[in-house]
C-alpha cells in the first residue's frame, strides 16, 4: 500500500489537472475545481502550504481514485 504523500495545495491542484480538474474559481482560502468530464465532480482544495492528510485522503476518494493512482498523478 502506498503511504499518503505530503503535498502543497500547487502540487494538489497540479495533480488533479492530469485527470481532468480545471480551476472552476476561487473563493477565499479555498481553490474550487471542476471535472470537465462525466461526471462534474467539484472539489474545493483549501489553499494551504501543506494539506492534511485526512483532507488530502477525502480530495482523493472524492475524485474516484486511490492514493496508488494518486501518487503516479504527481510524478
């Protein structure tokens, strides 16, 4: 099982885009994305240095994959 890495809210966002995310807008502190495909998943990203580990786990479940497919997002 791959351990859940520590990433900033860039490098979230960055990874996300790979899959199909585009920034929708921002609102705040927090960085909405929206799927461009079937379906149009949201996902709010808070603007942080670092994101939680538990925040980063419901990011990733949320956009329907698992922390595997996750970790190849951002190399």
């Amino acid at each position: 099982m791959t351990r859940l890495p520590v990433v900033s809210d860039q490098e979230t966002i960055a990874a996300f885009r790979k899959c199909g995310y585009e920034i929708d807008h921002q609102t705040g502190g927090h960085i909405i994305l929206r799927n461009s495909k079937q379906p149009h998943r949201r996902l709010t990203i808070p603007n942080h240095k670092d994101i939680a580990k538990g925040t980063l786990r419901s990011l990733i479940r949320q956009a329907g994959l698992t922390v595997e497919e996750f970790a190849r997002l951002l190399s």
